[in-house]
C-alpha cells in the first residue's frame, strides 16, 4: 500500500498501513506521530516540520485535503492535535 492509499483511507474513513503511515480513519500518523485528523468541524494538519520523508508525507496530505486549520509546534510522539488549535 502507497502512502497516497493510506492517505485515501484516512479521508474517506478507513482504517489503512503501510511501514511507515497508518490511519484509523480518524487520525493519520507518520511514523509514531499524528500529522492529519479528523473534527466534528473538518480536518486539522499538523504542520510541524520533520524529516524529509515525514514533510513529503504531510506534503501529500495537504494536496488531498486542500480545506484544513494547520497546527504548528508539535512535538514527535504527539497523538491528539486538537489541543494545539
């Protein structure tokens, strides 16, 4: 599965992994922190910068979702985005 498959996944809901990329449908996570997730009011990225696999990845994200509130400051490990809104 490609990162852009499981990037599909986290939009439509699904549940998704490949080595790096998993998703429950609700929250999208690069490596062992949350880059993407899912509100009652729409999407929050996470904007942080990372690695360079990890930008690529967001990267990819923010194309796919075009329409979301970015977060900054997020430190790796982090699973829950909306506190940082």
């Amino acid at each position: 599965m490609t990162n852009q498959d499981v990037i599909n996944a986290f939009v439509n809901g699904e549940s998704a992994s490949n080595r790096n990329m998993h998703t429950d449908g609700r929250k999208l996570w690069s490596y062992y922190t949350v880059i993407a997730q899912h509100t009652k009011d729409g999407f929050i990225m996470n904007d942080t910068r990372y690695s360079v696999s990890t930008s690529k990845v967001q990267s990819y994200t923010r194309y796919t979702l075009r329409t979301y509130k970015s977060v900054y400051n997020v430190p790796i490990g982090e699973y829950d985005l909306t506190k940082y809104m």
